[in-house]
C-alpha cells in the first residue's frame, strides 16, 4: 500500500481535510477484466481510493477467496486455451480470445473495466467521519471489486470479525454459508422437504450438507468420482451418488423416491443432469399415485440451477417430468432482497456461530495479485477442481 498526495484546488500541498483544499489518498493495485473486441484482457491497475465518505471505510484487503461465481466475471466465456501473456513482470497481464458464438453474451460489458472479486477480509485503515471506531477492526466484506490492495465500502457491506477470527476465516461469510443457508430456506418456503444438489463435494456442497444433517433434512448428493463420494461421506453424507456409474440413474430414481425430494439445486448448467433430476422426482411421484393421469403427478418438482459449470445448453426431457415442474435460476442477492432482514439475520447469526465448524472454508493454496495472473496458477484455479480451493492474499507481493 502507497501514499500519495493529491495537489487541492489552490495549488497547495499538505495533509488537508474534507473542508480544505489538500487531502491524503491512497493508491493500490486492482485486478480487473476487460471485454473488448472479441477479447478479454485480464491486468492489475492502478487506483486511487479519495477521502471516504462519512460512512464509508478503507481496508486493506489481506483475503480474498476465489470463488466459482468469481470466475465468471473475471473470464467469462473467454477460451482459456487462447490466453497470452500481455505485460510486464511488475505489472502482468493475460489476454484471451471470446469465441464468436460467446460474445453476444458479453457484448453489454464491451469496454468496460470491472473489478472481481466478490468478498473478503482485511483491516479497515481509514475511515469516513460516522465510522471512526471502525479504525483498526478486521472485517469481511461482500460487494465486488475485492482482488485489490484496498477497498472503499460502506459500513452496512462489512462486518466486524469476532475477536480471533482471522481475515482468511472470515473472508468467505457470504457467498457459499449464505447460498448453503439460502437453499435451505428456499426449501422450505416452498414446502419441500428433501433436496437434491450437484457438484456437492465443493466448499458450498459440504457445508449444505452439514447443515442439512444438522437440521433433519434429507439431501441427494451428486458428484462425479468416488474420491468425491469418500470427501462427502467424510462429513456425514449418507447419500451420496457417482454420475458417471453406469447405474445411476436407476440409484438416483431410488434415492429421490426414498426421500420425497421435489427442489433440486444444479451448478452444472448445461446437459441433462437438471433433466434426469426432475425425471427422478417424477417417477418417485408416480410410484406414490393411485391413479393413472397422461398428465403426470400432481406433485410440482423445481429445479433451480444456480452455476454454470457446464457452458453447453440445458437439455430437458420435458414429456418425462409430467406438467407440474419448473425450471428458473436462482442467485443470492435476489433472495436475499426478497427474504426479508429478519432472515437474514437469523442467517448471519448462524454463519458467525459456525464460522469456524460449518462454515469453515479450507484453501489449498494462497497466492497474491501477481501470481494471480500467472499462466500457471490461472490454469490451476480455473479448473474448478473439487477440493481445491484458493485464496488471494493481496499483501504477499
């Protein structure tokens, strides 16, 4: 982290104030993704944080975990195969091509550089007037922007950590405990009683299924090796299924029907695991009816898909779910808006008493803002491997 002067109106120089013409800012460095032309071109920029404003603080971002939904700001629907180096070794950057049949998809970002990175941690070390007491505190933020030396934010996106709690525990508060947390109250408000989720034995899908055991509620793990099935069965998953066993669309009929569950919550996307849930849901619906209906089961089936880690089309078998289902996407910030501040805080009571058993995130590696931008280490962390977890420690370089 650098000072810097800036010169005031009347040309003088000095430490000033918000009534004066001279004032101290700070600059930093910024990892930002730009689209422009049919390319993505990721650099560590320079910024300048100005005085905040009454409410406002500046911390010093000490980590910053990455995240799936992270990558999909910072690269997008870029071709990683395509990536080039394209700076210097004190200021890095990669530059990657935008497949034609991408682009649409990107083309309101055209030009625009964006900050990534979707929350973090680090030591306020400025504050606006309202916020003074805040000097000094380690907190967690969520807001965008957070793979940078510094971050100007608001009080009410920041959270004082407990005492102890380091910023690498508490840089992971929001996005994965509150989505695991989110599915369950989801669940519930719609009165379903068993979930299924996929790609379960990431960081999210093992906390869902603490939380899940903790609370009584059935849940289908999916997952695609048995090095995954023996990760979940290592934190109480009793049901667990491999998706490329050459049964398991015969197990995850059993598992569903023995369950009663009606929600699932997809992170691939693309293909027909969405579509084979839902045929699942069906048939255990319809093993329960008495009646034969050409219209299916009456009972409504919902899958949400909240990821993307298959880029190819969703495929739905429609004629094989019956007329009682939807299909919809579902993100945090809505739900979290619709949920109402009484929930949510009843939520982040329960992430703060579990931060560090239910919620605990462990990384696999910590890296800094440069290494972030090594060919090497993007490859590794884009790969979204199960069990591997990473974490940006600004202050390393």
């Amino acid at each position: 982290m650098r000072f810097r002067a800036v010169r005031g109106h009347d040309g003088s120089s000095g430490h000033g104030h918000r009534n004066g013409c001279m004032r101290m800012s700070l600059t930093g460095r910024e990892l930002r993704s730009t689209v422009s032309d049919g390319t993505l071109r990721l650099a560590l920029d320079e910024i300048v944080i100005d005085d905040p404003a009454p409410d406002e603080i500046v911390v010093r971002v000490e980590a910053a975990p990455i995240n799936p939904s992270d990558l999909g700001l910072l690269l997008g629907p870029a071709d990683v195969t395509s990536m080039r180096s394209d700076g210097r070794a004190d200021k890095p950057a990669l530059v990657f091509d935008i497949p034609e049949t991408r682009r649409a998809g990107v083309a309101a970002r055209n030009g625009q550089s964006l900050g990534v990175g979707n929350e973090g941690a680090g030591t306020v070390v400025a504050a606006g007037e309202q916020a003074r007491d805040w000097i000094g505190r380690r907190v967690g933020m969520v807001g965008g922007g957070m793979y940078a030396d510094l971050r100007k934010i608001r009080t009410r996106d920041a959270l004082p950590l407990p005492e102890g709690v380091t910023p690498a525990e508490g840089a992971a508060l929001t996005v994965n405990p509150m989505t695991a947390l989110g599915f369950v109250e989801t669940a519930r408000s719609e009165g379903h009683t068993a979930i299924v989720h996929t790609a379960a034995a990431s960081s999210l899908g093992q906390m869902l299924q603490k939380i899940c055991a903790a609370d009584g509620i059935p849940l289908v793990n999916i997952v695609r090796s048995e090095e995954q099935v023996e990760l979940l069965r290592g934190v109480g998953a009793t049901i667990v299924l491999n998706s490329r066993e050459p049964d398991f669309r015969t197990r995850l009929v059993d598992a569903v029907s023995a369950t009663g569950a009606t929600v699932g919550f997809d992170a691939i996307g693309g293909g027909s695991l969405g579509s084979d849930i839902m045929r699942a849901m069906e048939k255990g619906a319809v093993n329960r009816m008495t009646e034969y209906s050409r219209y299916g089961s009456s009972t409504f089936k919902q899958l949400y898909t909240y990821g993307a880690l298959d880029l190819s089309p969703m495929v739905l078998d429609r004629l094989a779910f019956g007329f009682q289902w939807s299909v919809s996407g579902w993100l945090l910030t809505p739900f979290l808006q619709k949920a109402g501040a009484e929930t949510v805080m009843r939520m982040r009571k329960r992430v703060f008493a579990e931060l560090t058993t239910t919620f605990a995130t462990r990384y696999t590696k910590t890296i800094g803002l440069r290494e972030a931008l090594e060919p090497g280490t993007l490859r590794a962390y884009e790969r979204k491997a199960t069990g591997e977890k990473f974490l940006i420690d600004p202050t390393l370089d």
